[in-house]
C-alpha cells in the first residue's frame, strides 16, 4: 500500500515531532508546510508519488560557498600535487593564480572558468581515484576562515527539509553548478540523496580497461557545464519530469526556478537569500562567481518566496561533526 | 528498518511465490537466483541496497527489435506526418528510404543514422509535445508481422526479473541506444521504471519561455549516443556507481557488461541469444543494425552468462493486453 493512500491528513501526519525545528515561522516554513500538505492531502492539489520532484542547488543552498565554493579548494589541494611533480606549472595561468589564492583573478575567471581548471587538473584519472581523492579531502579540509571542516558547513535546516520532503514522498534531486563527482562524493552522507540522484557539471569520460580493469577516465574536455538554462536542459535529461520544488539561490537557479514554477499545478520555487553577515555571510549581486540580482528583483513576479538566513533559519550549520567526536 | 536485515535467508524469502515463472529450471535461471541470493544473504558477498544497481539494455533485451527498433515506426509515422505538409522532403534522402521502408538502405545508415534522422525529424517539439506524441504512437502501433502492439511484445521473463531484482533491494536501470524519452513514455508501465531511471540516446534542448511558460525544445544536435563505449560513460554519469548486474543482447552492450563484470565482488552479466524462430526470431551477428558477434565469442572468457530464449524462457511475450479487454 502507498502511503498516499493512509491518511486525509496527509504523509507528514505520520511524523511525530513539529517539522523542520531550524525553520523559524514566518511565510517561508508556512509556505513550505501549505505546500506539502497540499500535494499530499487528497484534494485538488495532491499529486501521486511520482510526481512529487524536488530539485535543490547545492553551493550556497545547501552548504557555504563563501569566499570561494569549496570545489576551488579541492582543486587547489589538487594544484599543489601536480606543481610538487613540475614545478613550471606554477608559473602558469591559470595555476598561478590559484596556487597564489589570488582570489581577484580566481574571480575573474567565472565558474566555469574553475570547473575548467578543475578539469584540466584531473584528465587522466579514473572516477574511482577522484572519488577516493574527493573522499579524503573531505574527511579533513577546513574553510578558512570559519575553521570548521567544509562538510561540516552544510545548513541544518535544508537537512532537515530533505528529509522532511523524503518523508512525503518526494524524491530529493541535488542540481548543481559544481561538479557531479565532487557532489556525490558528500551528498549521501551529508543529504541522504545517492548518487544517481545527483545533477551536475560533468567531463566527458573514456571507458578503457586497465590490466583487465573496465575504468571510466576523466577527460579535460567539459561535457556539461550545468548552470542557467544547462540546468533546465539537465534536469531533463537527468530525471525527465518537470519538478515541483525547486530550491536555489543565485540567478543561476532561475532557469530551473521558472522551470518548476511555469508548469501546472501546485508549485513551490524557493531562493535562499543569505543575508546574515552574523552567522555566516551577506551578499548577493556583487557575488561575481554567482551573482543573485535578477531573481531576487523579479522574485515577486516570477512566483519565487525568498527565504531570508537571518530571518527564517533558527540555526544555520549541522552541528560540528569534529567538535562532538572530540 | 531495512529489508536486508530482516531474515538470514535473503530479500527474497519473504516473498511467497516461486521466483522467476516464466523461466525454465537451467543454468541461467540458477545463476540469477544463486546470485541474488548471496549478495541479499549476510556473508561474503552481501552487499547493502546501495550497491545494487542493476542495468539493462532495451531493444532486443526488454522487448523485441526485430525486423527494426521499435524507434524506426515511431519516426516512420513522424516522417509521414512532415511529408503531408511539405512534399518535397519525401524525394530526399534519407527521409525517402524511410518512406518506402527500404529495409536495405535503412540498414545502411546504422543505428546512429537512424537516431539523428528522428531528432532532426522531432526537432523544434516541447518535450511534453514529444512525450504525448510517443505514448499517442505507442499507445496504438503494431508490429508489422507478429500483429500485436509494440508495447505487447515485451519479454514477460525480463518483466518478472525487474521485479524479483527490486523485490530483493535492487534499483533496476535501464541504459538503451534509443532514445531516452521514446523509452521514458513506456518504461514506468511496462517495466516499473521511473523516467529517472532510464538513460538512453539524447539530443540537445534549450529552454524558452513559450507564452511564460519554461519549455525545453528539441534540438536537431545529438547530445548523446547511448551504444558500446558511450553505455559505461552514462552510467557513470547519470547513476555514478559501477553496476553489479548487467543484462544486455549484442555487442552494444559489451562495454557496459565488462564494465559491470571487472568491478570487485560478486558479479553478474547476461546476454540474451535470440535463437528461437518459433516464437520470436533467430538472430545474432548478421543484424547489421545491432550485431552480437565479438560478446557471443567471448562469452566464456568474459565471464557472460549466455541465455537462450529457446531454452531458457518458458514463455517470451507479456500477455497481449488488446487480447484480454476484448
Ligand atoms: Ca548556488
Ligand atoms: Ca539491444
């Protein structure tokens, strides 16, 4: 039996505590706890199982991403070992740059720009040694000015709506901007979403066999690199179905935003506006590697409920993973 | 809790029927049931849930591809379509060997060839547009010998294998050469496969907004040619974690079946051999549009399982469901 079908209050009933305790009330949680119990509830809005997509953005929506999102740390952890092996590459663009932290000319780059860079550091690699390699970088590296551990820099409350959404019956889908790999490498552990159900910006592999050993070799070439209308495009080809939930935040996030929005029925795209220089950081257009200002602008117009981090968020981060252990 | 912990027996003990009825006492039906049964069973080759991804081919595996793909119809009917409205494509190649079905030279342009003349065919459709015209197709067409519909002629033993493999915790994918959406439109209906599920050949969208709403329009670019090598790249792309299990029928498949067979622990690939002219048809190395030569040949050393559908299938079709609601 589906567990649709138990109950006119809907799935959540089920649930014994309050939900989405991090949330603070105001329109944003109400919009959210209207919205599941709509498309769950027998009535003109429910929507059976399968149609119940949600697809998250995950730097600055689902973990810091400030100064730099956490991908240019790995490459440049990355960067370092290459340049120990031939030390001219640190005289070269863009090497230089990176190995040099010259956060000016990382930025001037783009974020594809990165993920390039990204790529190019890694070409010749099969995906099992960039996921092991991905794994320890994780395991240890720090942000650098919040001292925690990056995988300790994930929202607390966007965990707690993953599962909250799972627990109605949606199927959670990461989408992000950064590369698939990387993602999948923490979105278990960190998100409850298993790999296939992780969206991202991807190179093109070659399949080879190794001493026997069928491989997939990373190539520099990109294959996607999945921001703006490539999100959309992605989404497509990666689930096939138009979502109904859509959570981001730059203007990134907007083709997938009016994606969800546009289509009929009951919808929810949602904006994380972070706006708290106290907990973590404020900013939005001047963030160059992934500017927010025309969906912030047009969010009224576009349908979009902007979430406010000072407002709307009782706590920010998971707790410290490290700090409990010690 | 977690199905896997439940009885020392297997998943699959808690299910009360015989598995697998359409298959025939014989080494492939025992190596299927050997193999589920280790990797569900606490010892040396359980493996939990996550790991048990299984992926099969398509045309020729799930369903019957002869004396075409099911795919050459669909875009058959497409073309008819397009020379109603404009009569000189009908004297073009290579819409006019389409036209007069010249099996010869439809052969000729390969499987590839007949995949890009159907995205140049689609191209400018919505992907809704394109999905309603596929299930309109394939709710009607039928298979120009055997008289049923397309959608009957799937392979009722694969159709139950889905099953017992997600019965017993496996996600069950499919990673075919036609074309993704072509397959989505059928594949939660006739194998319980979710569109998210299923890779497959793809062209390029872009998104637009068409009177405000988000669309994502064909493309006549090919994205993705879903055969042999490219198989193994889109399950690392789309699924990001090396099979256990493979089913496949020609040499298209090889890559993904080597791919899933050198991995560490226990393993299966299959193959299906079409060696029954009495109930299907009998082919494998001259079907020049999906050859099985080098597989077959190497079967042994590449640890594949071979299946006879002459032997090993009790029967082969679903039930004809126009037959039983008449
Ligand atoms: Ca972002
Ligand atoms: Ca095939």
């Amino acid at each position: 039996m589906q567990r649709d079908d138990l109950s006119p209050g809907g799935d959540h009933s089920a649930v014994s505590t309050t939900p989405l305790p991090s949330w603070s009330d105001g329109p944003a949680k109400a919009a959210i706890l209207d919205f599941v119990q709509r498309v769950t509830t027998p009535g003109p809005d429910f929507l059976p199982r399968a149609r119940r997509i949600a697809t998250f953005d995950n730097d600055g929506t689902l973990w810091c991403e400030q100064p730099l999102q956490v991908q240019f740390y790995f490459g440049h952890q990355r960067l370092e070992a290459l340049v120990r092996k031939d030390a001219d590459l640190k005289q070269q663009q863009p090497y230089k740059a990176y190995l040099e932290r010259d956060i000016a000319a990382i930025k001037q780059m783009g974020k594809q720009g990165l993920f390039e860079v990204g790529a190019t550091a890694f070409a010749g690699n099969t995906e099992d040694e960039f996921d092991a390699e991905a794994r320890s970088f994780l395991a240890g590296a720090r942000h650098p000015k919040l001292g925690r551990r990056f995988i300790d820099l994930t929202y607390e409350p966007q965990v707690e709506l993953l599962e909250y959404l799972r627990t109605n019956g949606f199927k959670t889908f990461i989408v992000t901007g950064g590369g698939i790999d990387l993602v999948r490498a923490l979105a278990e552990d960190a998100y409850g979403i298993p790999p296939e159900q992780v969206v991202g910006s991807s190179v093109k592999t070659r399949f080879e066999l190794r001493d026997g050993v069928g491989v997939l070799v990373k190539q520099a070439e990109i294959d996607s690199f999945d921001d703006r209308e490539v999100k959309a495009h992605n989404i497509g080809l990666h689930i096939g179905r138009r979502p109904i939930f859509a959570f981001g935040n730059s203007d990134g996030d907007l083709a997938m935003l009016r994606y969800t929005l546009t289509g009929d029925g009951p919808r929810l795209g949602l904006l994380l506006h972070h706006d708290d220089a106290a907990r973590e950081f404020a900013y939005d257009r001047e963030f160059h590697l992934s500017p927010l200002a025309e969906a912030l602008d047009h969010a009224a117009e576009y349908g979009i409920t902007v979430v406010s981090m000072k407002n709307d968020w009782r706590t920010v981060f998971v707790p410290d993973a490290t700090a409990s252990a010690a």
